[in-house]
C-alpha cells in the first residue's frame, strides 16, 4: 500500500457537485493499493499513521500524533499512486489492484482507522470521478509505502 499523508486544516470530498466526506483539522490520507497487498499492510500502515508525530505541540514543534491532537482522517481511494513512469510518456498502472482485492483492503485499512482513533473516518467513493479540496497545513506532506516501510 503506499499513501500520500497531507495534514490539514480542512478537507473535503466532493462527487457529482455533492459533499461526500469533509473535516476540518487532521489528515488527507491519499491511498494507492497494489496487487500483491495485504491486511499485514492495512495493518502496518494504519499504525504508522496513527502514530506519526506530525502536529505541533504548545511550542510549535511537531510532536503529537494525529490522536493527541484531536484531529480527524479522510480517506480517498487512489490507484494512481502506483503508475509507473519509467516507459514512455503514459503511465501504467499494472501493478495497481483490481477493485475485487482493493476494495476489501481501502474498506479494512478505514476500519483499522476507526478501531484505532476510536472514530469515524471520512471517505470519498472507491472509483468515482471525485474533486478533493483541502487546505494544507504546514504544509506537511508525507509519502509512505508499506512495502519499503519508509
């Protein structure tokens, strides 16, 4: 799984001009499945995420994770993340999951979330045309991919 992690001041999702998902503080979290993915993955990365010292602290110093600072998360499905640029000028999108194993695994990555910050996660909707606006905060923007761990 690889995801863009975006901390925000708000973040919504909008579908055929109707608001789907929206928050205000805490993070975007752009997520990519790739075929040979797994719940050790949806694991893993939600952890990480909940766990990530990215917001700042009375001093300003980025030291609380998204819990601490009562922030909350919207989930948007992105298969784009796993294009491969090396031939040609198109994009392939190969190693990305097929709906019938991404699905099931964007569906148990947000209720790993929501079992974890004890909360609803916010989503958009899996293969629909979708606008996203955000207002970034920072901005702080992070990639991870639970196949490098990094």
């Amino acid at each position: 799984m690889r995801v863009v992690i975006q901390r925000v001041k708000e973040a919504e999702v909008v579908v055929e001009g109707k608001t789907i998902g929206r928050i205000g503080k805490g993070l975007l979290i752009l997520l990519g499945v790739e075929i040979d993915d797994s719940k050790e993955d949806a694991d893993w990365l939600s952890h990480k995420i909940c766990q990530m010292r990215i917001f700042s602290d009375d001093d300003d110093k980025m030291n609380l994770d998204i819990l601490q600072a009562g922030g909350n998360f919207l989930v948007v499905s992105q298969f784009t993340l796993h294009a491969s640029t090396k031939k040609g000028n198109r994009p392939s999108f190969i190693r990305a999951a097929r709906p019938d194993i991404a699905i099931p695994l964007y569906t148990y990555f947000i209720e790993q979330l929501e079992m974890l910050a004890s909360r609803k996660v916010e989503t958009g909707e899996f293969g629909a045309m979708m606008d996203v606006r955000l207002i970034n905060d920072g901005p702080v923007t992070i990639t991870i991919d639970s196949k490098a761990k990094e």
